[in-house]
C-alpha cells in the first residue's frame, strides 16, 4: 500500500515536470505559426531568434548562478516561454522589418533576465551578452535594436475603448515626455529666478 501510494506521487510529481516541459518547449515552436502573416525577412528570423535565446539561456546559467545572497538566480524552461510569449504579442501590421521584431526580442531577454538581477554588476553583464549576441547575428540592426531607452507595452490606448490594445514600443515616448518636462523644468526655473530678481529690485 506505501509503495503504491509513493508510486502515485511519483507519477504524479512526473506528471507535473513533463507537463511544464511541455509548455515551455512548445513556446519557440508557435513562433512560427505566429509569423506566418508578417513580411518574410521577418519570417526566416525566427530560427535565429531561437538560437540567440538558447545561447543568451546557456551563458546565464553558467555566468549566473544562484548564491547565499542572490538565492533567487534561478532560470529555467519556463523563462523562455514567458521571452516568446512576449515575441507572440506582435502583429504583422506593426511590426514589418527584422528590426522591429529583434528589438521585442531584446526588450524580452531584459524583461526576463535582466529585471531579475540584483547588482550592477549583473546587470551589465547580462545587457552585454544580449548586445553582443544581437551583433553577431544582426549587426546591421545592432545601432537600431540597442538604442534605449527600451519599453514595449499595450496601455497607449487603454482609456479610448474604441481602439484596440497594440504591444508596441514606446521607447520613443518616453523620450520625447522626458525631453518635455526637462523644457518644461527649465522654462520654470527661469521664470522663477525672473521673479525673485524683480522682487528683489522692487
């Protein structure tokens, strides 16, 4: 009766880890599918999509692995699915040159592995393997793709009801509020110091 319950929890246990397996592996198999309405440079990218991700997944376990104080450096299967689910949010309306999909790919890998990173140090590490990976094999890409700042997301539209949520990148958003606000910033800083000067004549 213990042997068979051990071996039901056994099967069980398995049961659990294959189904996950099963998940995770089939992520980089839908990519394709995916992208069968999207141009076809951007299509045949997709082997090397995966081949820069399994290779950026093997130098992270092996540059990275979990210590005492950074116990939660663990990376697996299922890390992979969440970088592909990430490249199956595009469409092809959108996203029309190889640039444009690396450069998901790249938001992706930062998303998974480099916001998990705890040190500087890390960090920059991880950022580099990335860069270099994307100049190996898209080194005519490389200046686009590695221009930051680098965010992708689907809440542009989120108060217009009417039009549909895009992920997209909005990197250059970002930017351009940022560049706002500094002249903004400084149109006020300005006009303060005029006020105190006049106050100070009167």
């Amino acid at each position: 009766m213990l042997s068979a319950c051990v071996c039901a929890q056994c099967s069980l246990l398995l049961l659990r880890v294959c189904a996950c397996v099963r998940v995770c592996v089939c992520k980089p198999a839908r990519l394709p599918g995916h992208l069968a309405g999207f141009p076809q440079a951007v299509r045949d990218t997709c082997e090397t999509i995966t081949e820069a991700t399994m290779k950026l997944y093997s130098e992270v376990l092996q540059t990275l692995p979990p210590t005492p104080a950074k116990f939660h450096y663990i990376f697996n299967l299922r890390d992979l699915s969440r970088i592909y689910e990430g490249l199956c949010l595009t469409t092809p309306e959108l996203y029309t040159t190889v640039n444009s999909l690396v450069r998901v790919w790249r938001n992706e890998c930062l998303r998974v592995f480099h916001d998990r990173l705890t040190t500087a140090e890390d960090k920059a590490h991880t950022e580099k393997l990335i860069n270099t990976l994307v100049k190996k094999h898209w080194p005519a890409s490389a200046a686009e793709v590695s221009k930051d700042p680098v965010l992708f997301g689907d809440f542009r539209n989120t108060l217009d009801e009417t039009k549909p949520r895009i992920y997209e990148d909005i990197g250059g958003c970002v930017e351009q509020a940022n560049k706002q606000t500094k002249q903004l910033t400084d149109k006020t800083s300005q006009s303060s110091f005029v006020c105190v000067c006049l106050s100070y004549n009167t």
